[in-house]
C-alpha cells in the first residue's frame, strides 16, 4: 500500500510520559522510514538530525520542520505528476 501511494506522510515523535499535551518531544527516525523508503513509496517525514545518519535527505526521502512546511510541500508534490 506505501508503495503505490502518492505521499506517505510519517511525524515520528515521542511525548515523554506519552502525555499529549507536554510540550517536551523528542523527534526521531522510526521503523516506518525504512518501510516505507524500501517499498518504493514516497515518504514526507519530521525532520531530525538522526535522519540524517540514514537517508539522502531530498533524493531518498523528503522532510518537514513544521505543519506549514507539510502542508506547502504535500501541496507540491501532489501537483507533481
């Protein structure tokens, strides 16, 4: 299903002690990055300097540093066929 997606959205955080409304979060790669970037989907994910460590940013994967940023860039590449 990833794979002939258009876009795979993924925001991999962690809440510590998992409570929505604290504000501290950690920002991370998950197993989903991976899942998705080795099916051939087109993955849109948080951005985090672990992200680095593990994929081309821009040619493997694309990132986001905020909703604005996700929004403006789901707009691109969906317009993108």
């Amino acid at each position: 299903m990833v794979g002939s997606s258009k876009i795979n959205i993924n925001s991999a955080e962690s809440r510590y002690n998992h409570a929505f409304t604290n504000k501290d979060v950690l920002y991370g790669s998950n197993l989903r990055d991976f899942e998705i970037t080795v099916s051939g989907g087109f993955l849109l994910t948080h951005y985090s300097e672990e992200i680095e460590s593990f994929f081309h940013v821009g040619k493997e994967m694309v990132t986001f540093k905020n909703e604005v940023e996700l929004i403006d860039k789901t707009r691109f590449y969906r317009s993108e066929e």
